[in-house]
C-alpha cells in the first residue's frame, strides 16, 4: 500500500498542505470540495476537504485513476468500505462516506479529519520511549484491532503511519479494509506489488499473500518493538531483503537492542512475531489481554518522601552549694531522686513524640472515589498516592479497592496513604464464533478465561453442530469468567409432510415443493383409483421430515385390462390355458348335453377387454 495509507489522509498538523494538484477546487459529487493536498503515495492522493453539506472540515482520500478503472477494485472498495464504516470502536478513524465521482470517475473515501501527527513523526521526533509509554501508545491500537477482528475485519497494513495521535490526546488507527481493496485489484496483480508496508509484514503476507487476524498481531508487535527501540527490527538494502528475513528469521527480543526493557515485555514482544502464526495471540483482544497483565508488572517511579529526625535534647544539671555533709548526703538523695524522674520525664516524653505523637490513624477510603478519599486524608492531614489500579468484581471501577497502610493502621502525621482503584471487572471482547465447531468455540473462549455452555435450535443456513451465534452476542464486552452460551445448529427445522393421496400428479407436485419438498414419481394399476391419480405416498402425509428430503408417490394406471383372445373352435384344454396365460380366471359352461369338447363362445365375447383377473366365461358343445 502507498505511504500514506489513510493515515496521512486523516491528519493534518505535523504536514504542510500542497494546492498543486490540478484537482484541487474540485467539488465531488457536487458535496465534497478538495481545498488542499495533505500527501502523495502511488495508490493514492489525500486532501483536506469540505462537505458543503453538513459545512464541516473533512480528509478526502481521492484513489488513483489506473484503481478507479478496475471494475474488480472498485466492487471490493465499495464492500470494504460499507464494512469500515459499520466499526463504531472510538479507536478507529471514522468513514464518513464512499463512492465514485460521476464526472471524473475517481473513486474516494471521506473520513474525519484528525489534527495532530502520526505515531512515525513521533518516534522519529522522540526515539526509543518508556516501556510504560510505549504499552500506553499501543493498548488503544490493540483495541481497535480487536474490535475489527471481533467483527470479521482484518486490517492488513498496521504501521505507524497508520496511528494518529490527536492534539486532543486520542490515538486513532486508520486505513480498515483498504488493503484488502487495494490487493485484489488488476494493478497489483500485474505488478506483483506487496499489500502493506515490508518492515511489518507477517510471514504468511510475504509468501502466500494471506492475511487473518494473527497478521495484525504480528505487525502490532513489530509495532511494539519499534516503539521501544526507536528502529524496526530489520532493516537491509531492498524491501526483499526485509521481507526475506520476515519469513527466514526469528524475530530477536528488544532487549538485543536496547537495554532497560522488562524482561514480561520483551517476552510478549517475542510471542506476537514468532513467524508460526499459531505460535501468536490469536487476535487483538488476545492480545490487548496479554498486554495489560504485563502492563500491571511494570514498574511504576517511587516516590518517596524523607521523615525528619527527632531533635536532640540535653540536660544540664548546676551544681550544688557547699552544705554541711549530713546535709549533702540528703540533699544527693533528693537530687537523685529528683534527677530519676526528670531522666523518666524526658524518657516518656521522647518515646511519645517517637511514637503516639508523631502518628495518627489511617482513616479507611475503601469504595470511596478518587477525590472523596483525597479530601478525606486532607482532613486527616495526610496526603494521597496512587498505585496501579487493579481488577475487581466486587468494587465499582474508579472506586477505591485496597488502601496502604491498611484502614486504622498508624501513619505518620503529615505522611502519605497509597490508594489503589479498581478497575472493574476484568473484561474481554467476545468475537465471533459464528460456523465454529463447538471444540473450536469452547476452545476460543477458554482462552479468553471464560466458560462455555451449549444450547441446540434449528437453522435453515447453518450446517448441523455448527455454531449458529453466541449468546451474549459477538462484540459484547463481558467479564472474565462469565459463561457464554453457543448456540448450535440442529440443521433445518423438519416440515410437515402433505398428504397428497387422489391428488394430480400437478397439484402433488404443486403441494410437495411449496412444503420444500422433492418428489419422485412411480406408477402402478389400480382398479379403485382413477388412472392419473395419486395411490400411495412414503413417507406417509402428516408425518414431519427434513426440508429438502424426498417424497416418493405413485400414481395410478387405471386398471390392468386384457383384449379377451378369440379361442372359439379350440379344444376345451388349450383354450382354457390361453386365457389363464393372460392372467385370466376361467369357468366352464357345456351348452349342449353331450356335444364335443370344443369352445363354442366366451364371455365376455372375443375383443373385448376384461380386467386381469377377472373370470371369463368358456362355453363349450
């Protein structure tokens, strides 16, 4: 993909804009005015644009003319587009709208106009960063990509231009869905050109062009790895020797570059680029996950503050005047009486202002907000720190979880309470589990540290013991431990069976496929149902069957009649064989007493045609 992907199509602040393009002043689709060029790249040129509809500032992402002429690109960029828009994630850059100018026939995407600079400015601006800054730049990334992958999107060309820090503080990921456009189109194929920027392609990218949740992943943590060293993790004299090393090479830990990076989070880098893409996080939830865990391990600056050492305290003690010795050795006991208690005086004194005096109580915070616990240790006269917050099911997210010193615990009087805030429960998002076998469905959600029930219902698109969707639905954000319910396929639901038993062969027809139905016809005598009409069926009428299955039926030939064989002047014997051949039943009637054995008539008469089976009538003389 061009440089600038739609991430230097959506920002502006860290780039001079260009009015040299000979489109600029053109009005698209009579709505979009092009009053500037942001940047150049060889699929596409952005501009800072107007909708002089809603009269607000957008980006316009005008597509190159050899891409708006592929019908094939054109088709997959109107579908790529619609997709992208319906990612409502607060991370992601918004698509406003799509289409192809009717009299230019360029194709364009219109996004929000972001103000600020994009995640290479700074690390070219910056160097390597803080691992606690660099987690903090790529958690709103993952969580772009894992509401992308949850639904179905895969977003091909995560880099840094790619990521847009806004002046108003939010990180934003652009470009959803334009390399998949990009990548099937007659410009690519013809040039070989590789989809996505070679310092973050996965394995898989660079030798089957194929891409997937896991690919993302991947160029995340690249990502991650430049963030903490300032530099991608390869570098050589073409994108092809990159690319090469991508496929051949382990990726090394940051640490190999740089020192001061947790060994938790090098570790995590290592995973999310092992070139076995089954070796990775399977997706972006997965890995925002793994990232927070860490984030939790790394350690935060210490702030301490120095207590003051108690002053030091001396007594002095004059010395007597002379007195008689009977006197002194009186007035010493006195003295030492007296020097006993001011020692015992000064003792407890000091022990109280080393102990109680200098401590107070820590008044309990627990379940109080951030600023009603700061001001409750204000009138304790104490001060407030915070530790790193924690997950809880039990406390509100924002609401204090744990306190040190516990609650009633002594402080020291102008000292300090570290409080800790719960973050709520810990939560991941579901993704989708649609046509997922169940093992495969219970396994994803395991992973994710929740459980699995099932539930069957019928479904006239999904294949049995397929899931069908889960329940809370793909997308949901849900806490750890909760148990999702997947639904799955019984197949099609089974219908009821016409009976369609004396109906034409065209209305048996007419109510089989109108009940999803196929029918197989047969056909058989019957001497009490009309020729053409419907005997018998299997399965039976009223019964239920799968959608789709087979109804045989038969219809009827009428009876089985037989031309009655003219055996006049027969002998009894042979005529009365003849006729049973036929399938005849015969009697025998003698018209004349005592004549010869031969067939004078029959009846029915000779010609005529009898039922098979019936009995014919041989009269002889």
């Amino acid at each position: 993909m061009d440089s600038t992907g739609i991430g230097g199509a959506a920002i502006t602040g860290g780039l001079s804009g260009d009015a040299g393009s000979p489109l600029v002043g053109t009005l698209l689709d009579d709505r979009y005015r092009l009053d500037s060029v942001i940047a150049r790249g060889g699929m596409a040129t952005v501009f800072v644009a107007t909708d002089t509809r809603l009269d607000r500032g957008v980006a316009v992402k005008v597509m190159h003319r050899a891409l708006a002429e592929d019908p094939e690109f054109v088709a997959r960029f109107t579908r790529e587009a619609k997709s992208t828009a319906r990612l409502s994630a607060g991370e992601v850059v918004a698509v406003h709208d799509y289409g192809t100018d009717r009299s230019t026939g360029l194709a364009y995407l219109v996004m929000e106009h972001i103000r600020g600079i994009n995640l290479r400015q700074l690390v070219v601006d910056r160097g390597p960063l803080p691992p606690a800054r660099a987690v903090a730049l790529l958690e709103p990334v993952l969580r772009a990509l894992a509401a992308a992958h949850a639904a179905g999107l895969v977003h091909r060309d995560i880099k840094p231009e790619n990521v847009l820090l806004a002046d108003d503080g939010r990180v934003k990921v652009a470009d959803f869905g334009l390399a998949r456009a990009v990548e099937t189109s007659n410009l690519t194929q013809t040039t070989g050109l590789l989809i996505g920027t070679v310092a973050y392609l996965a394995p898989e990218q660079v030798e089957s062009g194929t891409a997937d949740a896991r690919s993302d992943v991947y160029a995340a943590g690249v990502l991650l790895w430049e963030l903490l060293t300032g530099t991608p993790p390869y570098s050589g004299d073409s994108p092809l020797s990159v690319a090469y090393k991508h496929v051949h090479e382990d990726m090394p830990a940051p640490s190999t570059a740089i020192g001061g990076i947790p060994p938790l989070l090098d570790a995590l880098v290592v995973r999310a680029t092992r070139r076995d893409p089954a070796a990775r996080p399977p997706d972006g939830g997965a890995f925002l996950a793994e990232l927070r865990d860490v984030a939790r391990t790394l350690p935060s600056v210490a702030v301490s503050t120095a207590g003051s050492a108690p002053a030091h305290q001396t007594l002095m003690v004059e010395r007597p005047p002379t007195v008689p010795q009977r006197e002194r050795k009186s007035r010493r006991g006195l003295i030492a009486t007296a020097l006993l208690l001011v020692l015992a005086l000064l003792a407890l004194g000091t022990g109280y202002y080393l102990g109680e005096y200098r401590y107070t109580k820590s008044p309990g915070v627990l379940k109080h907000s951030l600023v009603a616990a700061e001001q409750k240790l204000k009138e304790a006269g104490l001060t407030m720190k915070q530790g790193p917050q924690r997950f809880s099911d039990a406390v509100r997210e924002g609401q204090v979880l744990d306190q040190d010193p516990d609650p009633g615990a002594k402080v020291r009087k102008g000292g300090a309470v570290t409080v800790f805030l719960s973050k709520g429960p810990r939560t991941v998002l579901l993704p989708s589990l649609f046509e997922k076998t169940v093992a495969e469905a219970t396994q994803i959600l395991t992973d994710r540290g929740l459980k699995a029930t099932t539930r069957r219902d019928f479904s006239e698109s999904v294949d049995r013991d397929l899931v069908v969707r889960s329940e809370p639905k793909a997308g949901s954000t849900v806490r750890t431990g909760t148990t999702v319910t997947l639904v799955v396929s019984k197949g099609q639901a089974p219908v009821r069976v016409p009976n369609v038993l004396g109906k034409t062969r065209a209305e048996a027809d007419r109510l089989l496929s109108n009940a999803g139905f196929d029918m197989t016809v047969s056909e058989a005598f019957s001497d009490e149902v009309p020729a053409g009409l419907v005997i018998s069926q299997s399965p039976a009428g009223g019964g239920t069957r799968a959608r789709g299955s087979r109804v045989a039926i038969t219809l009827s030939k009428g009876p089985d009649v037989v031309r009655v064989p003219d055996v006049r002047g027969d002998k009894v014997d042979r005529a009365v064989s003849e006729l049973e051949a036929l399938g005849f039943k015969t009697t025998v009637r003698r018209a004349f007493p005592g004549g010869p054995s031969r067939v004078l008539d029959t009846d029915p008469n000779p010609g005529e045609k009898a039922p098979r089976g019936s009995t014919i009538v041989v009269k002889i003389f």
